[in-house]
C-alpha cells in the first residue's frame, strides 16, 4: 500500500514537473509574442530618448521608471502564471525562471563563439540575444556611452537577463498567498508594488524641473563636422556644452571624414570642424571659393603603423617605412622579417590619415600603388585589412593611435615601433615618437568674435576645453595663435 502510495506520489511530482516545464514553454512563447506587440511602444521610447534633451541624470531616472513599469508587467504576469501550476516552489521556479534561463543561454552561446567575444553588444552577432530582451533595449542602447569596457557591458545585459525571472517568481508569490491575505495586509500589498515605479517616476519629473544653464542648446550649438577620430571628442563637446545625456550626444554628433569635413566648412555647411592639416586639394578648394582658413592647433595624437600579431617584426625606422611605401622594399626580410612579400595598405585621397602620410611621413617621396587585392575602405577598414587579410602576416597599414588603439580596436593586430619608440601617450607628450599629429579646430577667417564657432573655440582653448580634448582621446597643447595653412 505504502509503495503504491509512493509511486502515486512520485507520479504526481513528474506530472507537476512536466506542467511547470509545458506553461514555461507557453510562457516564453506568449513572451516573444507581447514583445512583438509592444515593440512600437518600445521603439518610441527609445527614439524619444535619443532626441530628448534629457541629461544624463535624468536619462537614468528615466530608464529606471521605465525599467520599473516593466517589472511590474512580468510581475503581474507572474501573478496569472501562479494559477496555472502547483503552488510548489521547485515548479514556480522552472516556470518563472523560463524567459531568463532562455535569455541566458542565448547569452552564453554568444559570448562563447569567438565573433561573439570580440564583437560589441550592438554588432550583429548579439542581434538574437537583443531581440529576445529587446524590452531591454533602451538600456542596452545607453549603455556603451556611459561604460567604455565592451565586456562589462555583456555581463550587465546578462544581469539583466535575469530580471524578468526574478519578477515573475515574485508575483507568483504573491499571487499563491493572495488568497489567504486579509483586505488591508492585500491593500498595503498592491501600494508596495506600485511604489518603485511611482517613486522613480517622481524622481525623474523632479530631475527634468531643475533648472540647467549651458552655453549652448541643441538648437543654438554650431554646426560642427570633423574627422571620424574626433567622433569621442565631438560627443564630450555637445554632452558638456548642451547639458544633454551622452546618448542623445552620440546620436547629434555626425562627423564625416575628412575630405568631407573640409568640404562643408568651405561650402559653410559646417561653421568648425576638427581634423588634421589640409591637403593641397583642399587648400585650392577653399582659395577657389574665397574662403580663409584658420587653423588652432588643440591637441596632439600619434600616427602610427601597424601590423598582424604573428609578423616578428617588432619595430621599422622612418627610412623603411618610406621604403615600404614607395616600392624599394618589397619583402619583410629586408627588415628583420619572414621571407614574406610586404602587402602595405593606404587610405583612399584626401582622407585626414592619406594626408598626414602624404605630407608628414613620405615627405614628398611618391607612393607606390596601393594593392588591389583588398580595398581598404574608411580607417577601420584598413585596420580590419590588416586584422583579416588571408596572409595577414604579410601586410602593414597606419592609422591614428587613439582610433586603432580605442574606437576600432583589434587584437589581432600591433603596433610598431618607430625609430625605437613606441607609439604612446608619454612618447607623444614628449615628442619622441617620430610621428607625432596634430588635431587642428578649423574655422574660416571673418567670423564674427561671437559667432557659435568662436564661441566654441574660446571654450576649448579654456581649462575645461583641455580636460574635453584629453577625454576625447587626444594630448590637450597650449593654444597658440591661430595658422594659415
């Protein structure tokens, strides 16, 4: 009788089991269905944030509201799920934990593949992993502009996976007491539950009240353009002078390259923009329309040459690199190498890298021909054409120290040492490295003294100006009096 008994039992419990694993299935499957429902709510939501002049004090106020009215949702729909499986914690638990351990695994998938691990959240690699949280997405899209370290930012939206699972464990709490729960302790219940969203939402209204007073507006900031290095920079200068978040910054700063840069500020579709010296082409377009350059040098970067981990070659001279680049050396054992044909990449014309190299480092040498096999499209492309090229030991290519070593990063890839100095940030404040840049804030001459453009100059010339110009990647100068080019 007693092993009947036992067997019934253990029948029971698998049955129980069996439920909680079926509504955990149901539920993810009604989860990815909500997602597609609310998805325009979200989007909206999101493009507000981008667009709005919130700071960042109140963009995070913002995403806890927001964070806090979706774990109400997933708690109220713990509440139901409660009604539909045994009141059992180990069966509760499978069935709440569901979207999260789903979520989880997603995750764990992703960061285990190798695209995974070196890509950032918002590459193509974790679109699966975003869209399966994408009631999430707000924040992830926040994220990377207030932590710089790619990986932290993976293991919060892991931490963030979980949220949903924890929410809907506590509703199902709720909802498996509530029956025995008298009419004022239920009362008190229901205001503790809505206590959280209501107590950011005020907080939030509150930061927006505030009074704030900048120097600029979004509407009044001048129209700034600049090279893609200077992107960072770009975002500090709107983030400090507008008082906006930095995500709303991100998505105001547009900078073309270079060549384009120079372009609208010719054409005055640009009143500045940050960007190394001009090119010869670029100093007849702007003599051709009657414009005067101004130049005030800012900051300083290094111009740096870089090659695939697996080349043995560790440093170059100035005079190889001329070499290299105007076609007399042609194979890396003429300068400590492998027996290997040298595959030296270049920027196209007129890009701000193509010029320095042009002018700074070939110095009137002519450059070979760039090699056809690969086209090295933009300076990220060239860094990645050194990172994948299918002989990658073979080849070398050159960039701006801050942009190969911060914004397009690979660790595939190395720098070499020039003249026996490596490229850093002592080297380049000393000015030991041979190849040290300068980024130049180009106006045209005439302006106003009060004009946005001026305006702005003054400001980063200023003590505050030079903290921006080092957090944006570069080595703040002295100013000095402003150059023709």
């Amino acid at each position: 009788m007693q092993q009947t008994e036992l067997h019934e039992d253990r029948q029971t419990v698998l049955i129980q089991y069996g439920q909680a694993c079926a509504w955990g299935i149901v539920y993810c499957f009604l989860y990815a269905i909500s997602l597609l429902l609310v998805g325009p709510f979200i989007g909206l939501y999101t493009e507000k944030m981008e667009q709005s002049e919130w700071g960042d004090v109140s963009l995070w106020m913002g995403h806890l509201t927001y964070l806090s009215i979706m774990c109400l949702a997933f708690f109220f729909s713990g509440q139901w799920l409660s009604k539909q499986i045994a009141k059992k914690w180990p069966m509760q638990a499978i069935a709440s934990f569901s979207v999260s351990l789903a979520a989880a695994l997603i995750w764990l998938l992703t960061f285990d593949s190798t695209a995974g691990a070196t890509s950032d959240l918002d590459s193509l690699t974790w679109l699966p992993f975003r869209l399966f949280l994408y009631w999430a997405e707000p924040v992830f899209e926040s994220l990377p502009h207030y932590v710089s370290d790619s990986t932290t930012v993976k293991y919060i939206a892991l931490f963030t996976a979980f949220i949903p699972g924890c929410a809907i464990m506590a509703g199902m709490k709720r909802g498996t007491h509530a029956p025995i729960i008298n009419a004022e302790k239920a009362g008190k219940a229901r205001r503790a539950v809505f206590l959280l969203p209501c107590s950011c939402l005020l907080c939030f209204i509150v930061t927006l009240l505030i009074p704030r007073s900048y120097p600029f507006s979004l509407e009044t900031y001048p129209k700034v353009d600049g090279a893609t290095a200077a992107i960072p920079f770009g975002e500090i200068l709107v983030n400090r002078l507008t008082g906006v978040s930095k995500h709303s910054a991100a998505s105001f700063t547009h900078f073309n390259t270079t060549h384009e840069a120079y372009v609208n500020l010719i054409t005055k579709k640009a009143d500045i923009i940050f960007v190394a010296g001009p090119s010869d082409e670029e100093e007849k377009l702007a003599a051709d329309h009657g414009v005067s350059l101004q130049l005030t040098p800012i900051g300083k970067d290094a111009f740096v040459f870089l090659v695939h981990q697996d080349n043995p070659v560790q440093q170059l001279s100035v005079a190889h690199v001329q070499d290299i680049y105007s076609g007399k050396i042609t194979n890396w054992a003429e300068v400590g190498g492998a027996d290997n044909r040298i595959v030296a990449f270049q920027r196209e014309e007129n890009s701000g890298s193509q010029t320095f190299m042009v002018k700074k480092v070939m110095k009137g040498i002519p450059l070979a021909d760039p090699p056809t096999v690969k086209k090295a499209g933009g300076m990220g492309g060239l860094i990645d054409a050194v990172a994948e090229y299918q002989n990658a030991e073979n080849a070398i290519g050159y960039s701006f120290f801050y942009y190969a070593n911060e914004m397009h990063q690979r660790e595939e890839v190395k720098f070499l040492a020039i003249d026996g100095f490596e490229p850093s940030k002592d080297s380049i404040i000393s000015d030991t490295y041979p190849f040290t840049a300068v980024l130049y804030a180009v106006t045209r001459k005439g302006e106003p003294v009060d004009s946005p453009a001026n305006r702005l100059l003054a400001w980063i010339q200023s003590e505050e100006g030079a903290k921006a110009i080092e957090e944006g990647g570069y080595i703040p100068i002295e100013a000095k009096k402003a150059q023709s080019p």
